[in-house]
C-alpha cells in the first residue's frame, strides 16, 4: 500500500505527512465523506469482479449459456449437478482448513468488529473470506454472495481506516460505508445499503453517518451502473394491485414468515450439531453437505447457486401450489444443509427466494378460504404476495427491517408494494423479537457464545477492565499484626483501606483504617487485626471489565476491592473503589454517546 | 413410643424433583415437535418432487399425489417419534420412498438414465430412514452416569 511507504520517508516528511492526514480526516467530515466515496467506488469494483467469477464458475461447472443464471437454467448434465457441489464442497473444506492453519483466529466479520473491536478487521481474512464464500457460491452451494460482498468492503474500508489512524466512532462509520457500499452493488440498491449499514453494521442512524454512508452506498451503485448497467436481481412488468383487506391478510403472512425464519435459522445450528456428532474430519463436512444439495438439486435445480435466478422464474410464473409448496422446503433445507456443513456464505439471497416462494404458496389457500368465506370476488395479486413473503423472510432472517422495505421499494418501484411489505416485515421482524430474540447473524454470535445482538459499540466496556483503572499501590499488611502495630504503620488520614496478606502472599481481606483507631481498641492493643477484617472472599481479577466489577461491588456491599493476579494464588495486585469504577464508566458512556453524536465529549477537548 | 427397628433401612423411593421433571417433559415435546415440523417437510418435499413430473409414463401412480406425500411425511414422523414402536414408521419408508423418487428422477425434465435415478432414489431413501432412526433413538445428551458417559470417562486421553 502507498500508505506504507510513509515509514521509509525521513522523519520531518513522515511527521508532516501524518499530522496532515490526521487533521484532515479526524477533524473534517468532508474528509471522512470524499474517504468514504473512494473506498466505495472500489467496493463496487470489487462486487463487480466477484460477480464475475461466479457467473464463469457456473458457466465452466454447469456449461449453462453466458446469459443465463444458475438457479434458472437447466443443467444438461445430470452428474454436474449432482457432483459438482461435492467437489465444491471438498475444495471448501481443504481451503478453510489450510486457512485456519495459517490463520487459526475466527474471522471478525463487520457487526463483531464495530461492536466488540471499535471497527479493526483483517483485509487478509476478509479476503480470504470472500475467496470461500466464491467458491462455495460457484460449485453451486445454496448460499448467497452478499456475505462477501459486505466482509470484503468493510475489510478494505476498515483497513484504510486504519492507514489513516481515524478515531475509534469514524472507523465505525467506515466500516458501515464498507457494509452499504457491497450491499448498494449487490443489489443496485443504495437506499437499502445504507439502511443496512445503519441496521446491523452501526447499529444505528445518527446525522454524523447519514452523508458518509449514503454516499458510499451511492458510489458504488454508480460504479455498477456505469459498467454492469442498470440491472437488479430482479424486475416487474406488471403493476402490483393491494386493497385493504390484503393488509390484514399480509399481516398474518408475516406470522408465518416469522416461523419460516426461525426454523431456518435453527436449521442451519442443528445441521451443524449432527455433523459435529458424526466426528468427521473437519475438510469432509461441505463435502458432504455439497452432495446432500446435489442430490436436492436433481429434483430442484433451483437450490443452486444464491438464488436470484430461480426468484426472478418464480415471480414471471404462476408455478402450481405443490411445487412452490416442494421448492420452499428445498430451499429451506438446501440453505441450511450447506451453511451447516460448512460452506461460506450466507442466508440474505436465499431468504429471499424462500420468502418469494413462500408468499406465492400462500395465495392458492387464501384465495380459496376468501371463497369459502362469501368474498368470491375478492382477486389476490400474486406478485404482492410473493414481495411481502420475500421481505418478511428476509427481514426476520437478516434482522433488517427498514432494508427489505427499501430494497423492495427500489427493485420494483411501487409504492403499494413497499407499503403492504411494510406490514409484513414489521410483523415479521416483531414475533421473531419476541419469540426467538436474534437475526441469523446474532444467532451465530449467540452459538459462538460472542455476547452481542448488533454492531451497537459495546468493546469500550470489554477495553474498560480492571486492570486499566485500578491502583497499583495496595497498602498490605499480614495477617496477625496486631492493633497497636496497624495503628504505628497506618496513621489516620493515611492508606485506607489496607489489604491483610497471609505467609504466603495470599490475600485475606481489607482492613478500614478508621476501624483501627476504634476507641473500644484501645484496650485491646495487643488484640490481632483479623477480626476487624471483611470481604476475604471478594476480590476483582484484572481482566474482569467495568461491568462485571461494578455487579461485585454491588453484591460485596463494598466500596473498595481488591485486584488480585488469578483466582489460585490471591497475589493483591493493586485495588478498586466503586467511586472510580462509576465515574470511568460513565466517562466513557458519555464519550460513546458524544461520538455517536458527532458532539464534544464533556469531558474530552472543547 | 418409637417402634420402627433401628436396623431397618428406610430407603424412600427414588424422586425426581419438578424441575427435572418439567425439564424431562419439554424436552420430549421438543423432541415431537421437531418429528412432526421434519415430517411436514418431507411430506412437502415429495408433493412438490412428484409435481415436477412432466413425462407421462411416469406418472402412473396408485395413489392420489397428494395422498402419497401425506403418507411418506406420516411415516417420517412417525418413525422419528422418541418411542420404542416408532420402528413400525420405519418399515414403512424405505420401499415406497424409493419407489416414488424413482418415479420422480424418471419423469422430470430432464429425466436422470436409469442407474443413476436407481441410486440418487436409493440414497434418497436411505437418508430418510437412517434420519428418522437418528431423531427416533438418540438422547439429546447422555444422562449423567449412563453408560455412554460412563465409557467416555474411562477411555484414556
């Protein structure tokens, strides 16, 4: 990178060039804006190339014609589908376990980074990700590219964030622009890129990310126009047509949406437990899964591949009940069979389709229950139908409300459409909250055990932990120094509290200073210290963070603990008073809410 | 006056606690309700594989379409019941599993040769009822000093 070679320059030119990149971007908006616009526009080139290399795996692998996408054509060769998503699978499985050799930690994905590292990712990983979930999408796994799109742009954006040395709250907002520009190619999108990154990977709409995420998601729909034209994943001939009573109707969709979601979602986890079980070699388990989606695929081709194709074949034709009724369970199950086994990717495409598929399915039952009912007049509109089911799915399955209702209104431009999607995705996304708790994304996270439901900025209190804001010089003293002793070594007005040690080190409770100087004492000066000791068995560990001692001092009844080194050899490494636990905490609750802002801290610079 | 014999065991029958009980309880449902979702599944996996037909002769089926999937789906749920008699389930589905996605592999378009169609409809059915017998016998989790956990512990390393 050019940003690299600052370090070869001398160190006046080093010096300048840093203070001028500094204050140009931490002190400017305009700079984070214009960053923000480059990056994008090499996001979107970057989403165009992906594109183009699964398009070519699929015409090499599946000898379809160059026009035609996968999940729409008809494979000639009954073997390629069969077999095809094995070798895939096999190609996956050896590739992320040489990955994990060379890179044994978890990748960070755009959520876990805003909200756990304060946006750092690995462009590497994040590379290496893509050339997974590449794979997995071009040997014909049932999973979408979307993952891809959105690690390998907020990596790139994150990564220069990181060239730059931008604040904790911009390089945040950078990765957001990464998330929204991948999405805003992807999907020739820019509202629903923006609202994407405002939903999942900020965690949330302030004015401070408005221009520098709109205009990341706008340049690189740009690019895309520009080169790959003005092409979405799919597009409507006819008008859609919604009356009042579809509204109650899509609402109940939405329910069932819900439970769609959710089964898909749990799915994907208790695939993922039975292979486990089976104790295979890690490299075997997509090989498997990759044969179990080939062998769906030789009744349903429409499985393979993320999906767009098969949705556009489903809206254009009225396809009978049952096979609509088959596709959502293939679908379902394909999605899940091949994110569980471990191919890369992830369920935004194919909650979509399955969402198209399940609404249309719906409309046949409807429409005869509307019959049976005495509304035989009553015409439902397929289309409407198969739109609220896609945005409804794919919002519970995503957890992002507001960008399948933007997204639905941008790819199809009817404003009826996106109202009726709206009641859908709103019911949808409330049962799922209350029901289940998670999008797929959190669900991961929740399986992981990484304790976060968003990419709100929870890693400041992870970074506040004890050892950064304790005191290093504990008063000790040892166990049995009696009364008159404590009193010669600890006056009033000095340390207090102090810290009782036994022979070996090990720490044995706190002594209040004053309580020393009892008047009641002063007969009994020859009396041991111990009996005036309290909370031996409460002390705080150094990698605890703010949170977990704040619920200690609470629980102790104790304004001041002690820091020991570990749990087994009580060594008193420094202390802590509840006071400074509570003022560092809400420091930096204040900072956090100053940056979202855009605003000054209180109690950082004017 | 105390007239139980001192050297008399009073062992009071082994109880398990409510929480344990509810505990056990949900999980069975689970466990039924998992058969059950799986079992709907199939059955709509296999309506909508017997609607992809397209050549007639293949076709020729001795039931209503829709009441072959309900049977296969019936049967999948019922061999994948946490009972002992779920085994009668089991019997059911391998032959007319086979049977039904041969005709399906035969007659979409385009058809699979017969060899192929003849293995992809044998593992199909072999899938089938090797999962139902995964859902049918195996515990969520070993209990506490079970054999299972029992072998585990002894094994070195």
């Amino acid at each position: 990178m050019f940003l690299n070679g600052t370090s070869r320059l001398s160190l006046p030119w080093r010096s300048l060039w840093e203070r001028l990149a500094r204050q140009s971007v931490r002190d400017n908006e305009v700079s984070l804006i214009v960053i923000s616009a480059l990056i994008s526009i090499a996001i979107g080139l970057g989403v165009i190339v992906l594109q183009v290399l699964v398009q070519q795996l699929h015409q090499i692998l599946f000898a379809i014609a160059p026009n035609e996408r996968l999940s729409e054509s008809t494979v000639p060769d009954w073997w390629r589908v069969l077999l095809v998503p094995c070798a895939g699978g096999l190609l996956s499985g050896v590739a992320t376990v040489l990955i994990r050799r060379w890179r044994p930690r978890e990748i960070v994905d755009a959520i876990e980074a805003n909200a756990l590292y304060g946006g750092k990712m690995s462009l590497i990983d994040s590379a290496n990700l893509a050339l997974l979930t590449v794979i997995s999408s071009g040997f014909g796994a049932s999973v979408g590219l979307e993952a891809a799109y959105t690690q390998l742009g907020s990596g790139m954006a994150s990564r220069f964030g990181q060239l730059l040395k931008v604040r904790r709250s911009d390089l945040r907002t950078l990765v957001g622009c990464g998330a929204a520009a991948g999405i805003a190619a992807a999907f020739n999108a820019p509202l629903a890129g923006a609202f994407y990154a405002f939903e999942l990977v900020i965690g949330s709409y302030s004015p401070t990310v408005l221009a520098p995420v709109s205009m990341a998601a706008l340049s690189s729909t740009l690019v895309l126009r520009a080169l790959y034209g003005n092409e979405s994943i799919f597009g409507l001939d006819a008008q859609v047509h919604i009356t009042g009573t579809d509204f109650a109707l899509f609402a109940g969709l939405g329910v069932l949406a819900a439970v769609i979601a959710i089964a898909t979602m749990t799915g994907v986890t208790r695939i993922e437990r039975f292979l486990r079980r089976q104790e295979l070699p890690r490299w075997v388990s997509p090989a498997l899964g990759g044969f179990v989606v080939g062998m769906i695929a030789t009744i349903y081709q429409e499985v393979l591949g993320s999906g767009h194709g098969a949705l556009q074949l489903v809206l254009d034709n009225s396809l009978p009940w049952a096979v609509l009724l088959g596709l959502i369970a293939s679908k379902g199950l394909a999605s899940a069979v091949s994110v569980g086994a471990g191919f890369r990717g992830g369920l935004f495409s194919s909650s979509l389709l399955l969402g198209a598929v399940f609404g249309g399915a719906t409309v046949a039952p409807l429409q005869g229950a509307l019959h049976l009912m005495g509304f035989a007049g009553l015409e439902l509109d397929r289309v409407a139908y198969m739109l609220v089911g896609m945005g409804a799915v794919a919002a519970a399955v995503v957890g992002a409300p507001l960008t399948m209702i933007f997204l639905v209104l941008e790819l199809t431009g009817s404003f009826p459409a996106a109202l009726g999607v709206m009641v859908g995705v709103i019911i949808a996304s409330l049962v799922v909250r209350q029901t289940f708790g998670y999008s797929f994304a959190t669900w991961r996270f929740h399986v992981r055990g990484v304790p976060i439901r968003g990419g709100f900025d929870v890693g400041w209190i992870e970074d506040l932990s004890v050892g950064t804001m304790m005191r290093r010089d504990p008063p000790t003293a040892p166990l049995g120094t009696t009364v008159a002793k404590f009193r010669q070594r600890f006056p009033l007005g000095g340390p207090n509290p102090v810290f009782l040690v036994d022979g070996t080190g090990r720490y044995a409770g706190i002594v209040a200073t004053a309580d020393a100087y009892n008047p009641d004492l002063d007969q009994k000066l020859d009396q041991p210290i111990d009996e005036l000791r309290t909370t031996s068995d409460q002390f705080l560990l150094p990698e605890q963070n703010v949170r977990t001692a704040l619920r200690r001092f609470s629980s102790s009844e104790s304004e001041t603990l002690a820091v020991v080194s570990d749990a087994k050899t009580l060594h008193v490494v420094g202390f802590l008073t509840e006071g400074y636990a509570l003022r560092r905490y809400s420091q930096e609750l204040e900072r956090s809410r100053a940056e979202e802002l855009g605003e000054h801290s209180l109690y950082g610079p004017a | 006056m105390d007239d139980h014999d001192p050297h008399e065991i009073h062992a009071p029958p082994p109880r398990k606690s409510r929480e344990v009980l509810t505990l056990a309880r949900r999980r069975r449902l689970m466990r039924v309700m998992t058969a059950v979702l799986l079992g709907c599944i199939v059955g709509a996996y296999t309506l909508g594989a017997l609607s992809e037909r397209v050549i007639a002769e293949e076709e020729s089926d001795l039931l209503p379409v829709p009441l072959e999937a309900l049977i296969i789906g019936a049967a999948f749920t019922l061999a994948s019941l946490p009972t002992a008699w779920s085994i009668v389930g089991r019997v059911l589905i391998p032959v007319p599993t086979f049977y039904i996605y041969l005709t399906v592999l035969l007659g979409k378009n385009p058809p699979l040769p017969f060899y192929a169609a003849f293995v992809v409809a044998g593992l199909y059915s072999a899938a089938l009822t090797a999962l139902s017998r995964d859902l049918a016998e195996r515990p969520t989790r070993p209990k506490l000093g079970s054999s299972r956990t029992r072998t585990r512990r002894a094994t070195p390393g």
